[in-house]
C-alpha cells in the first residue's frame, strides 16, 4: 500500500469493503482497500515529496492534448506515457478542437501520430465540436475501465458529455486573458458507461511531475529505448532519442 507518502491513501477506482455505518442515510467506514491491480500516479504539485495516485485498477488511460486553446507540449505528453508505462497501463493519445487547426496544425498532427504509432500508441484525432471521431473514441472505451487526462480546458469533460450527455459534465471556456483552462473539473470521479464500462474524467493538470523513477530504470519505460536496451551494437549506431524529437 502507498499509505506513506501518498496524499490519497484511497483513490478513484480503489476496490474497497465498506461497512454502513449505524444511523446515518448513506455512509459507510471503509475497512480495508484491496491491492491495486496498477495505478498512475504523479507528484503532488503541492508537496514535492509525495504522490498522488490519479486512478487505480484501470484498462488504459487516455491523455487528451490538443495543438490549440491551450496547446500540449510533447513533454507533457511524453511524461504521462512513462507513467502509464511504468505501471502498466495501456496509453492512448487523443488530439482534440481538430475544428481550430489549420495547415500548420495538420502536419504537426501527422508528424506527432506517426511518430508515437511507430513506437507502438493508437494516436486519434478527434473534435467534440464537430462530433468528429465520437464512435471511434466509443469503440475504444466499451467494456473498459478507462482513466481520461490532460490539461485543464483541452475539453476531457466536453468530450464525456457527447459521448454520454446525461453525465452533464460541468465545463467552461478557455480563458481568453491567459488562454489556458480554467480547472472547471475539481475532483476526479469515475462514471459507469452506457454501452459497458467505467470512465474517470479529472482535473486538468499543469505539469505531470514523474515519482519513484531512477535514471537507470527510466529508459525502460520508453518503449523505442526498449528493445535498443537489449542490442548494444544498436544503441551506440543511433541515437535512442532520436524517434522522439519532432517539434
Ligand atoms: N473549438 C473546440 N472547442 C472545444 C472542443 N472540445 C471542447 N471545447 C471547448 O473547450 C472548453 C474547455 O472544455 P472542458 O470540457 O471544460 O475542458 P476540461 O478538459 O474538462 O477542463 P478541466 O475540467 O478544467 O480540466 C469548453 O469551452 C469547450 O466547449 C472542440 O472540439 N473544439
Ligand atoms: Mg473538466
């Protein structure tokens, strides 16, 4: 158990048993959380120190990022893969507001998605606006656990709301003073899906601070460096970085 230095010794998605507590409508003492089957945790922004686990016991996570209102840096995105890695959770990559991209946008777009599909992540491009690539994203989350994050205002609970109106999601524009998300989503919270399975939608992030990863272990958790790690002869004839560097 993480009961040291996380600061949610429960988290969203735990399996837990409860007992209803006597004389009170509907609470209940939970007695003991069961071992988490994976989870993805980051730093606590607000104690370097500690952790804060995200989600546990889940299918996949999926980071949605954007190339507009507020744009997703490859470092960030680069950051949440590692995590999901290094516990064991199927990452995929959802670039959202498709609507807002001209040209520029475009390619980067198909630079970006080749990129991570060649080292082995389904990468879609999506828009809730325009209601572009909905089913896909369905297909994608039926009879899954699902955990969904990203920056605050790249549109985690816009897109949960179309896929799934009566969630009702509170949602609000990107603020056109600092043109970044203005953290409308507060807590995560896990939802059952219409069509088979559960969804967390979350509160937007700033920075997704790594936690408990040496230097030696973090190119383990770079799928490209992966099988270079085993072939020596081919670590020292490339640069294991190099498949990452597109900008
Ligand atoms: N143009 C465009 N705007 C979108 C799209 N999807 C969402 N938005 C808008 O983006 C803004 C932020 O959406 P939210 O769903 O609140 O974003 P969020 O990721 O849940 O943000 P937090 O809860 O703060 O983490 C809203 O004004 C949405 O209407 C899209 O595909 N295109
Ligand atoms: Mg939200």
């Amino acid at each position: 158990m993480d009961d040291i230095t996380s600061t949610n010794p429960v988290a969203v998605g735990d399996e837990v048993e409860i007992e209803p507590e006597p004389d009170t409508d509907n609470s209940a003492m939970i007695n003991e959380i069961f071992d988490r089957r994976n989870y993805i945790n980051r730093q606590s922004p607000r104690f370097l120190h500690q952790h804060h686990i995200v989600a546990a016991n889940l299918d996949q996570s999926l980071m949605v990022a954007t190339f507009k209102e507020p744009k997703t840096s490859q470092g960030f995105i680069d950051r949440f893969l590692v995590a999901s890695e290094a516990y064991h959770v199927p990452a995929v990559i959802i670039f959202n507001k498709a609507d807002l991209y001209k040209t520029k946008e475009l390619e980067k777009f198909q630079l970006w998605k080749a990129m991570y599909e060649a080292i082995g992540y389904k990468v879609l491009l999506i828009s809730v606006m325009d209601n572009m690539g909905i089913d896909e994203v369905k297909t994608l989350l039926t009879n899954k656990t699902t955990l969904i994050s990203g920056h605050s205002g790249v549109g985690k609970s816009s897109l949960l709301n179309v896929i799934f109106p009566e969630m009702k999601l509170k949602t609000q524009d990107v603020s056109g003073w600092s043109g970044k998300g203005q953290h409308t989503t507060t807590f995560a919270e896990m939802f059952d899906l219409p069509f088979g399975g559960k969804i967390i939608d979350t509160p937007g992030m700033r920075e997704f601070g790594l936690v408990d990863i040496s230097k030696q272990e973090l190119s383990h958790y770079f799928p490209e460096m992966r099988s270079r790690l085993s072939d020596p002869s081919r670590t020292r004839a490339r640069a294991p970085w190099a498949p990452r560097c597109a900008r």
